[in-house]
C-alpha cells in the first residue's frame, strides 16, 4: 500500500537517535511508500540525554502538528523526555491540529494527556528510527501499522496459553507501565470506566511490575476495567534474593489479587515484533486457554488515496 497524499512529520519529543543512519533509513522507508516526509528531528542539536533542549522539542511538537501538509506526527524514537514537557505542552493545540501522534514507551505520557485533555486518539505504534529505520525491518510490525492505519477495524490474535475465559468490551488504552504510573493523580491521567487496559515495559524486574500494578489497583484504576491484558516485560534479570519470585510467581500473585482478569501474550512492547494498538478506541477482547482475540474499531484511520 502506497498513499502519495500521506503526510509524515518526524519529531523527536523524548530522547535522540545514537543512530543517525537510523533516522536515514526511516526516512528512506517512509519516501519509498510514497510518503511526503517532513523531518523536525536534527541530530546535530542533541541535548544532553535528549533530541533538543526541552524548548526545541516543544517547538517541533509544535511545528509539525500546525504544518496543514501533515497527517501523521510520528515520534523518531521513545526514551525519557516527555515528563519534562507535560506542563508545558498545550494538549488542546496538539488535539484540534487533526493531526494523527504515533509512538509507544515515553510517548505514552503524550497519548494520556491528548485523550485526558481533550479526548484525542492516537497510536501506539512504531517508532521511525527502531522500526521503520532498523537494519532489518520487521515485516509483522510494519504490516501491522499500515493495516491499522487503513481501517476501519483492526484485530489481534495471539496464541497464549493459561488466560482466563474472558468477552468484554469496552476503551482499549494504556503503553508502557512506568509511564503510567507516573502520571497517576495528575490532569494527565484520563479517567476511563468500563476499560481494556494494556501496559509494557522493559528491564522492570517483577517485582517492580507487581508494585507499580498494585499503585494502580490502591489508586483506583484497575477495579474501573474490565481486564488487564500485559505485554512484553523482558530485560531483566533474576537475582540471588528472588528465591523463586519470578514473572511466573508474580502473575500468579496478580491473578489472586487483582479484581479484573488478567490476560497475557500481547505482541507490544520494546520487542521487534510489535502490534499497533489505538489508543482510545473501542474494543472487544474474547480470550480462551488458547489465546486471545482483540478488534478494535471506531478510532481515527487514514486510508490510501
């Protein structure tokens, strides 16, 4: 599929790129869909651990939802840096732009205050450097976005084993799990009733999982779902003192503990092979002993011209 009418923006509101042939590549990529590409991303005014100082970052936010030829603001890359901003950012510029904000990890902190704010969807969805400009691109990942991006439904199925029987529906929302917990008890945090929460998040030993799930549950957002549904949680390590407390022991504890069902196996996360999932739209989630199935619908889509 090619759409020679698909405008991209790329920023970079978090961290930068160590890459930059990365950032070429997803450049490169996204032309030879067709795309008109218009890059805010410059490499060479790296701040600190950042892609800019917070002011230039807020400004190419800025820039690149204002620009009339944009359809898409995709972030270059995730990594901490959106925390610094959230106070400044006017969500209510960004969210009556029409502009469709893509990415997952600390762009999360972006699609909270978007749908809190104002009610704005977006997705959670690849990254321009770690995706689209990885050294071999991942063809389930890109099919994925591009398939969600069509419309007007998107389903995903997953093969997992040991998920509970589940048929609810309900707002499809969530991203990375500190990201989240983050921003609870601030005007960042939507309140969603009746929802299908998905959370991720990478080298968060278990039990950092467990307690930044147990805040959501002491908060009060957890007994407001219907199902918890986890994705990828690798890259983290095991130690001497965990005594046979492993993701496996805690999902058990979780089960027990929390008051909504919980289902694993989710494609998402800092993984390659990665599902696009709308942030805000509505959904249906049926999952049995052998996987779980999850169509999503009414959520913004641009369709090829």
């Amino acid at each position: 599929m090619t759409n020679p009418s698909l405008g991209v923006a790329i920023v970079a509101p978090a961290g930068y790129v160590q890459d930059p042939l990365a950032v070429e590549r997803g450049l490169a990529y996204l032309q030879a869909r067709g795309c008109r590409v218009y890059n805010y991303y410059d490499h060479d005014a790296i701040h600190q651990r950042f892609g800019g100082t917070d002011a230039a970052r807020l400004a190419a936010l800025y820039a690149a939802a204002d620009n009339p030829e944009v359809d898409l603001v995709m972030a270059v890359r995730g990594g901490y840096g959106l925390s610094r901003l959230m106070q400044a950012i006017d969500f209510e510029r960004l969210g009556n732009s029409g502009k469709l904000f893509v990415g997952y990890s600390d762009i999360t902190a972006l699609q909270m205050g978007l749908y809190a704010k104002t009610g704005t969807l977006s997705y959670a969805g690849p990254f321009v450097a770690n995706d689209f400009g990885a050294p071999e691109l991942e063809q389930f990942t890109l099919d994925d976005f591009w398939s969600c991006l069509a419309g007007p439904t998107h389903t995903v199925v997953e093969t997992a084993c040991g998920n509970p029987q589940v048929d609810v529906a309900g707002t499809v929302w969530g991203g990375n799990l500190a990201m989240l917990v983050s921003l609870i008890g601030t005007e960042w945090f939507p309140r969603i009733d009746g929802g299908i929460l998905f959370v991720e998040d990478i080298a968060e030993h278990p039990y950092r999982v467990e307690r930044m799930l147990l805040q959501l549950l002491h908060s009060g957002v957890l007994a407001r779902q219907q199902a918890l549904v986890l994705g990828d949680f690798s890259g983290y390590r095991l130690g001497e003192m965990d005594n046979g407390y492993d993701f496996d022991a805690m999902l058990a504890y979780l089960r027990q503990a929390l008051p909504i069902p919980v289902i694993t196996g989710l494609s998402f996360g800092h993984i390659p092979r990665r599902v696009t999932i709308p942030f805000g739209a509505q959904a249906n989630l049926k999952s049995n002993d052998d996987g779980f199935r999850l169509t999503m619908s009414d959520y913004p889509t641009l369709r090829p011209a």
